[in-house]
C-alpha cells in the first residue's frame, strides 16, 4: 500500500491541480447572458415540406352522339361490270377432243365386252369341270356299286357251289384205280330248277374209269341246289364247269 501511494501520488496531485485550474477558467470565463459556446456544437433543426405533385385532371371525352336507329350510311352502289363473253374454242381443237373420248369410251366398252366374254368363257369351263366331275362321280360309285354287287352276287354262288360239290362227293363211288393228283374237269349245263340237263368231259385225267365216275357222280345227283334269282342263276348255273378231284372229295 505504501508503495503504492509513493508510485500514484504525484501524478494524482497533478490531476487534482488540473482540474482545479480548470474549474477556476470556467467560472471565470462562462457568463450568463453570453451564449453558450457548447450551442456551436448542438445540431441545428431543419424544417421540411412536403410537396405532393398531383397530374393535372384529363378533361372527358365528349360521349359521342346517339344516332338514329333507322338512319343508315349510304351504301356506295356495287360497280357495274361487264360480262365477260367466252372465247369461243377452236373448231379443230374442239373435234380433236371429241375423236379423243370417243377413242376412250370405245376402248373402255371393248375392255369390258372382253372381260364379260372371259369371264363367261371360265364359268362355262366351270360348269363343264362341274359336270364332268359329277358324272365321274356317278360312273364310279355305278363301278363301285357294281363290284360290290358282283361280289356279292360271286358269294351267293360260291355257297351254292359248295353245295354242289357236296351233292356229287355223296353220289360218287371212287374206283379202284383212282390215285391222288388225278382230276377231270367236266362241263355241266342246268335250267332253272337245278336238274341237270347234260354232263361232258373238258379235260380227262389219264383215267377213263376216273373220268366216267366223275360224270357218273353228277348225273346221279340228277338236281342240285341253285339260286331263285333269274339273273343270277343264267350268270353262274345255267353252264358251268366242275373240277373233280379226288383229294378234294374224298372222305
């Protein structure tokens, strides 16, 4: 602390000495009625106005005046024109054209007369095709029909073969010289009710004793089985041809 005093008090004594030399020139220097010398240094009030410029008023536009309803403006009248008078066209260029269509509408008619007498042409070969078609189709279901009838009919008689054959297996009487491998083929000829009207020998078997026991067989039978049918009979039964073997009709 006495440090302290020692090293402060002399300048605090000269602040103390200088304030005090201070205050005293103040007194001595201020009066009352002299201006303040701080007012130089106050700010000085400006006073402003504000000016507001307003546009002059624009004077109205008269509003125009009413017309009446049933004045109309004059229409100025339409300009009188002259008519035009066609060119008349020229006599050759005029026939030229005319020659010119004439040309194209006898090509036109020539080109559909050709495809009208074409197209007639085909439905002819069409109708022709058609008809051919169909007749072969008849031709063949007629073959057809035939065969089948022919096959029937070759059945019908082939059982009443076998009935024949079974008539002059029962009526024969084998010889003693009879060998196997022999056959005679004989022709036998019937009417209608079955009864046999001839017997004769087409082909021997080396044999005559075979062969005359083969037609005696046959005519021992005397009537054989046939069908009812005229056709059918005159077709198989009226002559026909039986060969005789022994291996065949042996028991």
């Amino acid at each position: 602390m006495i440090w302290t005093v020692r090293q402060y008090g002399l300048p605090f004594l000269l602040a103390v000495s200088l304030h005090l030399a201070l205050a005293a020139w103040i007194r001595g220097v201020w009066q009352p009625d002299r201006a303040d010398p701080l007012d130089a240094f106050k700010p000085k009030m400006v006073h402003s106005t504000l000016l507001v410029l307003e546009p002059k008023a624009q004077p109205k536009p008269a509003p125009p005046k009413a017309q009446p309803q049933n004045q109309q403006k004059p229409q100025a009248a339409p300009a009188k024109t002259e008519p035009v008078k066609p060119a008349r066209p020229d006599p050759a260029v005029e026939a030229a054209r005319r020659k010119a269509e004439q040309e194209e509408a006898a090509r036109l008619n020539a080109a559909r007369d050709k495809a009208r007498a074409e197209e007639a042409a085909r439905q002819q070969r069409l109708q022709a095709l058609a008809e051919t078609a169909f007749l072969n189709s008849i031709e063949d279901e007629s073959q057809d029909l035939a065969q089948d009838a022919a096959d029937e009919a070759e059945t019908v008689a082939q059982s009443y073969r076998y009935g024949i054959y079974q008539r002059v297996v029962a009526n024969w009487s084998r010889p003693p010289s009879a060998r196997n491998g022999m056959q005679a083929r004989l022709q036998v000829e019937l009417v209608p009710t079955g009864d046999v009207v001839a017997v004769m020998l087409i082909e021997s078997s080396g044999s005559a004793v075979f062969d005359q026991s083969a037609e005696a067989a046959v005519k021992k039978a005397g009537r054989f089985e046939v069908p009812k049918e005229n056709a059918l009979f005159e077709r198989y039964f009226r002559r026909f041809t039986l060969l005789f073997k022994p291996e065949d009709l042996l028991r």
